[in-house]
C-alpha cells in the first residue's frame, strides 16, 4: 500500500468549493422491481444494504446527459457564469464511450472553450481524486473555477441475473464548483491504493487478462461483496482518523463525515469502528443506491438542501472502490444553498 496524509496549514490549498448542484434521471427501479427480476424481496435488500429506490437512466440517456444537467443546476442556483470556468473534471467509470471524453460534452454544452476537459477514472473514489486534482491545479495559479463532476449510468452495466450486485446500483450525477480564493480550505487529503485486490469489483471489457486468467462477465459489473466489505472495514477507519489528524482535528470535532454511499449498513459500521454517531453521516444510498462517483456529490447536494450542511463545517468526504482505491479529504465547507 501506498498511503499519504498532509495538512495543508494554509500551505497546500488556494481553493475552495462555493457551489454544487445535482441530477438523478426519472427512471426509478424500487425493491418490488427487483423482486420481479431476481429472487430477492424488499425487506431482504433493505436489511443488507438500506437501499430502497435507485435512479435509472433512459436508453437514450448517457452520463453526459447526467452531468450536464447536474451542472445546470449548479449554475442556477448559485448564478455561476459557465464563461468563467477554465477547468472540467469529470470522475467516471461509464462514460458515453472511450472517448470523446463526458468532459468535453459538458464543455460543448455551456461553450466554455477555453477551459481543460479531462475525463478520470478512479471508481468509487473518482469525485474525491478529482477534488484533489482540482485543489492542486489552482495552487499552481494556472487555473482559478474548475468544475469537478462525479457521474454514473451504473444500470447500464449492471446484471440483472445477479441478485447480489443488481440490487445495489443506480445512476446520477452532482457537481462543485472549485474556485481560488485567498485562504484555501482544503486542510489534509489521504489516498491509498492496492492494486492487488483489483479483482474483487471490475468490469471486463477490451481487457479481459487478470494475472493469467480471463475474468468472466464480460461488459458487466462484477463484484465481490463480502471481501470488499472486509477491506473497508479493515482499513477506512484508520485512514479517516490519520486524515483527520493530519488537518489538526479529531474525529469527535467532524461536523460531517461523507463517505461513499455503497451500502447503508457499511456505513453504519464504519461509523461504529469511529466512534462517530451515525447521524452524523451523509449519504444518498437510500434512495439512489451505489453511485458510485456520484454518491459522495449526491450526498452533499442533499445535505445542504436539507438544512444540515452549513458554510464553515468540519467536513471529512472519503471515497473507496474498485482499484482497490481509497481518496480523502478534510475541508471547511464554504458553499450556502444558492437561491
């Protein structure tokens, strides 16, 4: 593993997030949905998972469509002028197609010409690498708005005959805008990888090799649940506590912890392993299930619609999926609830 931790101290960061927005499409596929499809029932799935609803996307409808509107939404309720952004960030993992990048639609759809479109792919954890990413271009002074979008049509991979994923993933989008300011509030990031447990959550696709073997369930998701869960409750916990630390805080002093909403009972027991209530979680995985890149962005958006999420909060957002990757960061939060 590979593992780092910094405080910034004023030092590491020259930005700030001062909007967001969010889409899910009108799609929906309930616990009885699935329970005409596969042998499952709606109070098996919310005892395992506590998902009740997930989004899904038309036929005609990509993550870019998604993104686009997630974006919209943000410059409509913060009044951003999308001529000012000189960056796009999009994390996906089911992009329209291999390239042209999502990033480049969204680019094409409020004609911001002189902006970087980047599309990157570190699954689960992809809104967090972006965040990252985006702190550290505008430290550099080259750039000063990029807009970091996590955006997925999961049930476009999905398999429907496998009862142990279908019931988890659903399709949306949400986005932030990250911009320079004087005294930047990012405070400390972590990341982690191991490569080696890469095959526990993958799609195949043109590359079909693992180690010699040919993976099956080509062109589908394909995960293994129970070591997954086994890994993140074997090494999150510890590594949001040397995050935190490294931004100069103690969990107990988090006003929000937000990971990815995978499983509602993982997050519970992640929570548990803390010492953190609960309540003081945010997620979207009840009602839009795993999103993959977009659930930590969906959860945020919730939380500041709802009231709970409020300018100048202890934050700690920590993405983790297939790779096996893990993202965090420790942030003030500075965005109000728009119009």
């Amino acid at each position: 593993m590979n593992a780092s931790a910094a405080s910034s101290s004023g030092l590491l960061s020259r930005a700030a997030i001062t909007a967001i927005g969010s889409h899910v499409p009108e799609g929906l596929i309930t616990n009885a949905d699935l329970e005409r499809m596969v042998e499952t029932d709606h109070e098996w799935i919310v005892r395992r998972t506590g998902i009740v609803t997930r989004h899904k996307a038309a036929e005609d409808e990509f993550t870019s469509h998604l993104a686009v509107k997630a974006v919209r939404n943000l410059i409509e309720r913060y009044s951003v002028d999308a001529g000012d952004v000189d960056g796009v960030i999009v994390a996906t993992t089911t992009p329209d197609m291999p390239f042209p990048s999502v990033a480049s639609q969204v680019q094409k759809a409020f004609g911001m010409t002189g902006a970087l479109a980047v599309d990157i792919n570190a699954a689960c954890a992809g809104f967090v690498t972006g965040l990252q990413m985006a702190n550290g271009l505008i430290l550099s002074g080259a750039y000063r708005k990029i807009l970091v979008i996590g955006a997925e049509t999961l049930t476009k991979i999905t398999d429907y005959t496998d009862r142990t994923t279908c019931i988890l993933f659903g399709d949306g989008a949400g986005a932030v805008l990250v911009e320079a300011v004087p005294e930047g509030t990012f405070l400390s990031s972590y990341a982690a990888t191991e490569g080696a447990g890469g095959n526990q959550v993958y799609i195949t696709g043109l590359s079909k090799l693992w180690e010699g073997q040919v993976l099956p369930g080509e062109g589908k998701l394909v995960q293994n649940g129970r070591e997954v869960y086994k890994w993140a409750l074997s090494t999150i916990p510890d590594a949001v506590v040397r995050m935190t630390e490294g931004a100069g805080y103690q969990v107990g002093d988090l006003d929000w912890f937000v990971p990815h909403s995978a499983n509602l009972r993982m997050i519970e027991a992640i929570c548990e392993r803390l010492q953190l209530p609960t309540e003081k979680a945010l997620q979207s995985v009840i009602d839009n299930g795993n999103t993959s890149a977009a659930s930590i962005p969906l959860a945020l958006d919730a939380g500041v619609r709802d009231g709970k999420l409020l300018p100048g909060q202890l934050v700690a957002l920590f993405g983790f999926g297939s790779g096996l990757t893990q993202s965090g960061v420790v942030l003030r939060w500075t965005a109000g609830n728009g119009k």
